[in-house]
C-alpha cells in the first residue's frame, strides 16, 4: 500500500480548495474527496492526514466521515457498484438486479470480491429514477436502464481494465420533436 | 388546463443542440437578461429585480413551494459584511431527477439565473451544493462556471457593471438530510449535517453566521426567463397561483419515463397516459405520488381530473413537492413500497431528534413486520400513533416527509395493508 502521505502538490491543491471558504474547517469535505480519490478510502489513517492539514482535530473528520455515506471508511473494492433499490428502482426491478450481481460475483451486498476487484452496495435514490432500475459505478457514472445483459457487460468492462462510458439522457420530449 | 399544452416549446430545456456549450447559449439569447439588467441599474434596481420576480409569481421548485420573489425579500439591508446564496442542487427525494437534466442541457440558463439572484440581493459568493452522486454532472456545471467566469459573466465587475459576485461548486457526499437547507449550511460550513433550529432564519443568520438565501437550482433557472419577458408574461403560463414551467419528473411504470417541460397545472392524467405513453403493459393505475417520496399518494380515482397546482393538488390532499411522479400500476404491492420509502426515512433521519429518530425505525419495523405478514390489525393502529408522535415535533421536516406517505397511505389502500395483517383470534365468543 502507498505512503499515506499528502505531497507538496496535494498540499498546493488544499490551499487552493482552503481559498474557496471564508474559514478553513469548511474545506473538509472537498479535501476528504480529494483524499479518497488519492488514497481509495478515507480510513482513520487519511482522517488524521486531512485533520493535520487543516489543523482540526481528528475526531471532527471522523465525524464527518462517519455521516456521509460516500467517504469509505473502511477499504472497499477497486470497482463499487451502488445498485439502487429505492422507490422509482424497486418498482422497476432495482433488487432483481441487486440479486444478479450478487450472484454473479459470489458476493452479498455490503461485501467485497476476494480479488478485491468489486463491491456491491444496495443504495437510496440516485436521482436518476426515470432511468431505472440503475446503478452507479465507484461513485461516479451512471449505467441507466440496467438489464441482465448491461450488468454482465459492465462487468466485463471493468474487469478488462476499460473505463465504462457516460451516457447522455436526451429528454424524450425532444426525441419526439426531432422526428 | 386545456389541450393546448401540445404545442408547448420548452423555455428551460430547450430542443438546441449543444446548448451546454457558452457560445451556443449566447446565440441563443443567454446571458441578454443579465446584460440588460447591469446595463440599466437605474431601472432594474436590486429591489425591483426582486418585485419583478414576486409579480411574476415563481414559486420555489425545491419541494415547499414558497414565493421566491418573497424569500429574496427577506434579506436585510446590506451592512458590508458578506451574503450568500446557497443553491441547492441536492436533489436526493426519491422520484426527484429533475436539476441533474439542467446540469446536463442547461447549465448556463443556471448560471445566469442565480448571477441575477446575487445581484438582486447583494449576494456575494454563490455556493452551488451538489449531491455527491452527481459528480460527472458537477464536472459539466464546473466546466460551464469556468466559461462564465472567462467571459465575465461571474467574478469581479461582471460587464463592466461594478458589480462582483464569485461562483463555488461544493459536492455532496451521500446524505439526504443535506438537502434541507439548514443541513445544507452545516455541510457547507464542514460539518455534520445536522439541520438548525429555527429561528433565527438564513436570511437573518445563515452560512458562517451571515445573511443567506437558499434556492433550488430549477427555481433560480427561471428567474432569466422572468427578466427577460416580463412578470406579466410569466404568469399567464400554466396554472394561476403557481406560474411558470415545471420540469416533470415521471418514473415508475409508464412507457416513456423521463424529465419533461411543460406548464404548471398540467392534468395527471395527461402527464401519464399522453407524454408517458401510458402505463406499461396496458395495465391500470393503481396509485400515483405526485411530488416525490414524501408527498401523500393518491388514488387511481382521487388522480382523475387533478392538475399538478399547488391548489389542486392540495384539494385531494397531496401536494406538488417536487413534482417527481410516481407511477404505480394495478399489480403495485403497495405494502412493500411504503415499507420501503420508511427504510429510506430511517436510514436518511440525522437521528438529533428522538421523534424522528425512533419514529422511523418503529416505522420501517412494524411495516417490514406487517409486510412479511407477521403483522395484526392494532398495528395499523401503532402505525398511525406514531405518525401522531412525529409530525410537527421536530427540528425539521424529515420526520413529516417520513409520517405522510405512511399515514396516507393507510387511509387511502387500507384493504391492502389489512389484507397482509394476520386476522385476531379472540379465545373466547
Ligand atoms: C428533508 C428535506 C430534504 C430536502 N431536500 C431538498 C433537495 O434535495 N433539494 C431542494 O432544492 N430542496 C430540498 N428541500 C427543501 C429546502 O429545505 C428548501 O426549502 C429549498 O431548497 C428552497 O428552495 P426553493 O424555495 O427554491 O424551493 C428539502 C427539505 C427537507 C425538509
Ligand atoms: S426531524 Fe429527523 S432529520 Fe430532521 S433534525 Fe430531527 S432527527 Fe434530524
Ligand atoms: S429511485 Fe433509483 S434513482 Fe431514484
């Protein structure tokens, strides 16, 4: 595992983050963000690197970490797929879905491959619900209209080392304007 | 509201290819409201800005409706200390997918509608909070703000005007509750987000302790249509008392799910059996949540005639919300969809009060029990004492948005949920 340690560039990158706040505790959450992309999770050894850096102390990253449900406080999986089951989702196959990928990677929800590759998590609302059922890949893009077919291609994809593409929504008001 | 809705050409989302892009937008007439403004500061006053939007009778899009010109009003008087304002692009109420479709088409329309918020209340810095879920959309609206800034339309002496307003994106982190707006201040200000009690208000003590106004992203994008055309010509569209267009959500079983732009006041049955394409498979309605999770369903009966208004809606006890519907066919559990919007509730609940916090656990367990089919009849009972115990008793809305669809639920498909809870056997007679 890499030094957890923040370098002269990341500190020039605080600073700049710092300078969009009137104060520096406000600077937390983008900072954490920062982290996580470096690092891969926020665990108690990142909280205590972003606390010296903006010189809070640690118990107040922890609790801030331990609100949001996106800052992993423990390691997760190279690859998280965020399958919503809420509302819009549930009514469109959301766990349908969920169960899938639970069985084609031998894993529950909540849990990580052994190869450490992937992660499922069963998540709320996404705010994509006119495109369920769908999931979010590692906190990120959206895959929309989920079949088994699309999960089994994601999943390849991601395997193979390929990032996956972001998909456009065109409102469909103007699909039918166009024609 | 009659037929005519079929012509509609949409004013917020717009059938231009490319407008995401600054060049196009201008080509288009975007940033003209904001340059007509500056250029006549005689005429366009801050606090004329400001009447011109209270006449033009916009009503925040966020989910509680309130006067927008109203709320900017509330600002006191400069006192050469900072103000901001908060836009509030959270959008996390389940059913709600609305904002992100601006992000993605029409950032600028965005961008220019909250640089005439600031100017009409000497704002400052404009804090845009996005949810952390919306990162490839953030990155778009990012993009979008840089060009901004390099054509001076934010930062300092925008237009030659004098006037200096800076623009900061802030992203999320996957909480709810940082949707509501005192959350949104504590997360913005690096915290927990753990709504405030109020009074005092944000227009009085907001971020870091100073004048705020928050506003929904969809609500601060039609203040440069109200500029542009005029008050009077903003509330003839769509329905009286709640004017302007409104960007329907509509998800759920229907065959053409998606955002759509169309008036206010538009009929349910419209927006579901005509834009929607109707419900899939040919089935029948069975219910209908008009607004997002939180807003009481309705009945297939109770949808027939209703328009999406704040005084209709009210009518058949509901409201407007955010006007994400949910559409529900004939072969809809709904024991097991409540059950699941309370598991929503009580993972979103911050847990500061204890009405909210235990109410929404007791909620989801009693469901989950009545739903697995353990339940009997008096918990019904239990259910609706516990919404009692929770509305209107804590420091936020959360736990009403948590009671409603529970409450309403059970008063308008009491059969379904009878139909899950074991009969009681009494020993004797
Ligand atoms: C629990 C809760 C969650 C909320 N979530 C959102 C949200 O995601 N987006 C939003 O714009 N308003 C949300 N609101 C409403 C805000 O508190 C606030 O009223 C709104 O942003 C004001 O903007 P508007 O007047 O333009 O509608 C929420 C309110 C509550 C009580
Ligand atoms: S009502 Fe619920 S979410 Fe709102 S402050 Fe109280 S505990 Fe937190
Ligand atoms: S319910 Fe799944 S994205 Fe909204």
């Amino acid at each position: 595992m890499e030094d957890i340690k923040f370098d002269k560039d990341d500190l020039k990158e605080i600073e700049k983050i710092k300078a969009k706040y009137p104060d520096t505790k406000s600077a937390v959450m983008p900072v954490l963000w920062y982290a996580q992309d470096k690092f891969g999770d926020t665990n108690v050894e990142v909280q205590k690197l972003v606390a010296t850096a903006l010189d809070l102390p640690p118990s107040h990253v922890y609790g801030v970490v331990t609100f949001y449900t996106q800052y992993y406080d423990q390691p997760k999986g190279k690859y998280v797929l965020d399958v919503c089951t809420c509302l819009s989702c549930q009514l469109c196959g959301g766990y349908d879905m969920l169960n899938y990928a639970e069985e084609k990677l031998g894993i529950k929800a909540g849990e990580t491959t052994e190869d450490g590759l992937f992660s499922i998590q069963s998540v709320e609302c996404l705010g994509a619900c006119g495109y369920a059922p769908m999931m979010q890949v590692t906190n990120d893009k959206n895959v929309n209209h989920l079949t088994k077919e699309k999960m089994d291609k994601v999943i390849e994809a991601l395997k193979s080392g390929k990032d996956i593409e972001l998909e456009h929504i065109t409102i469909p008001q103007h699909q039918n304007v166009s024609k | 509201m009659s037929k005519d809705w079929k012509s509609y050409k949409p004013l917020l989302l717009p059938d231009i290819q490319n407008l995401s892009s600054i060049g196009v937008y201008e080509k288009n007439d975007g940033y003209k409201a904001l340059k007509d403004v500056l250029k006549n500061k005689k005429k366009w006053t801050p606090e004329n800005v400001t009447n011109e939007v209270k006449n033009a009778g916009l009503r925040g899009r966020g989910g509680a409706g309130f006067s927008t010109g109203m709320k900017w009003s509330f600002m006191p008087k400069p006192d050469g200390g900072p103000r901001y304002l908060a836009a509030n692009g959270d959008e996390s109420e389940p059913g709600t997918f609305k904002d992100r479709q601006i992000f993605e088409d029409n950032p600028h329309l965005f961008i220019e509608g909250a640089i005439i918020a600031a100017y009409a209340m000497s704002i400052d810095v404009v804090y845009v909070y996005i949810r952390g879920e919306y990162r490839p959309y953030l990155r778009m609206l990012q993009k979008a703000v840089d060009d901004a800034y390099d054509k001076g339309y934010i930062g300092k002496n925008i237009l030659g005007s004098g006037i200096d307003v800076e623009m900061q994106l802030h992203m999320g982190a996957g909480a709810y509750i940082c949707g509501e707006e005192s959350s949104l201040m504590e997360s913005l200000e690096g915290k927990r987000g753990y709504p405030r009690v109020k009074p005092p208000f944000p227009a009085q003590k907001g971020l870091w302790g100073r004048p705020t106004t928050i506003n929904n992203i969809e609500t601060l994008a039609n203040v440069p249509l109200i500029m542009k055309n005029g008050a009077d010509w903003y509330k003839k569209i769509g329905a009286e008392g709640h004017a302007g267009p409104v960007l329907y959500g509509i998800s759920g079983h229907v065959n053409r799910p998606g955002v759509y732009e169309y008036p206010s006041g538009m009929l349910i049955t419209d927006l579901i059996d005509e834009v929607a394409g109707g419900i899939r498979g040919g089935k029948k309605l069975k219910a209908v949540i008009p607004g997002g999770s939180s807003t009481p369903p309705l009945t297939a009966e109770a949808v027939q005639g209703t328009a999406m208004d704040a005084d209709s809606l009210r009518e058949v006890g509901t409201m407007m919300g955010t006007a994400g519907l949910v559409v529900m066919d004939e072969d809809t559990d709904i024991v097991d969809v409540v059950t699941r919007i309370s598991h929503f509730y009580h993972h979103e609940s911050c847990g500061q009060c204890t009405p909210c916090r235990d109410g929404t656990g007791w909620l989801e367990n009693t469901l989950q029990k009545i739903n697995r089919g353990d339940g009997e009849m008096r918990d019904l009972d239990l259910l609706l004492n516990i919404c009692n115990q929770m509305e209107g008793r804590t420091i936020c809305a959360l736990a009403d948005a948590a009671a409603w669809p529970v409450r309403f639920s059970i008063d308008r498909f009491r059969a379904d949920f009878e139909a899950k809870c074991k009969k009681t056997v009494y020993a004797l007679s």
